[in-house]
C-alpha cells in the first residue's frame, strides 16, 4: 500500500465517504468536517501541492477545480455559497502532503480565515 494517505484512498486501499469519482479525481468526505458540507477533492496521481499539480498537469488542476464546483452543486451549497481552500506548506496548515481542494458550506464562513 502507498505511504501516501490519499494516494491509498485515490486506490481504494483505504476507504472514504466518496461522493464522486471518475478515472482521475476523487471527492470524498472529510473525516474531521469543520462544516455541514466539508468535501475533499484530490487527483488519483500524486502531486504534492496546486502549484506543483498545474506546473505538472494544468488539464487535471483544471479538471480538479471544475469538480470542486460539481460538488458544491451536488451537496446544494452552490447557491448559498461555498469556500475552496487548498492549503499549501507547515505554516499553512498542510496536513497531507497530496494536493487536495477542501470544499467548505454550509454555514456561514468567517473571512479572512485563521
Ligand atoms: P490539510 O490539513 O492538509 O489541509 O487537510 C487534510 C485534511 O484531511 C484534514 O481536514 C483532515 O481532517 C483530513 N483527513 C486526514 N486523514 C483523513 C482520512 O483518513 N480520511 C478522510 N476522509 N479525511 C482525512
Ligand atoms: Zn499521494
């Protein structure tokens, strides 16, 4: 299995809450959601952040960001409106060093965030 957490869930090594997928991307649940609707959004090929991803691959960063907006119209945030966030680097926050689009609604979002 990967090392990588999300390359195993782009395989299905490791399960996730999908609720899309098709050859290249994965949208899952995120196990620890900061809103109502909270959504991950990754390439099944590893990349380890966006600007890596669209340096690499910009059809598939494209392909992502088109996704994020699917998503945010399947889980009926795309009218009250929806935050995209990829966070990128320590200081930022990254966790997961696979690039992933967090796709956030559902409830009110502060701005600027923390
Ligand atoms: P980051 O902190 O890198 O921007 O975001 C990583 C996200 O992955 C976090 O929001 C965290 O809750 C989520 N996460 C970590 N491990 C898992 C997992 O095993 N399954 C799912 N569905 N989400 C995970
Ligand atoms: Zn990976």
């Amino acid at each position: 299995m990967s090392e990588c957490l999300f390359c195993a869930i782009g395989t299905g090594d490791i399960p996730a809450d999908i609720v899309f997928s098709d050859d290249a991307i994965v949208a899952f649940r995120d196990i620890s959601p900061q809103a109502p609707v909270h959504v991950l959004v990754i390439p099944r090929a590893h990349h380890a952040n966006a600007a890596e991803l669209a340096a690499a691959d910009p059809a598939l960063a494209a392909a992502l960001l088109e996704t994020t907006g699917r998503v945010a119209r399947q889980e009926g945030i795309a009218e009250t409106g929806y935050r995209v966030v990829t966070n990128t680097g320590e200081g930022a926050g990254q966790s997961v060093q696979h690039i992933h689009f967090h796709v956030l609604g559902g409830r009110a979002l502060a701005w600027p965030p923390g």
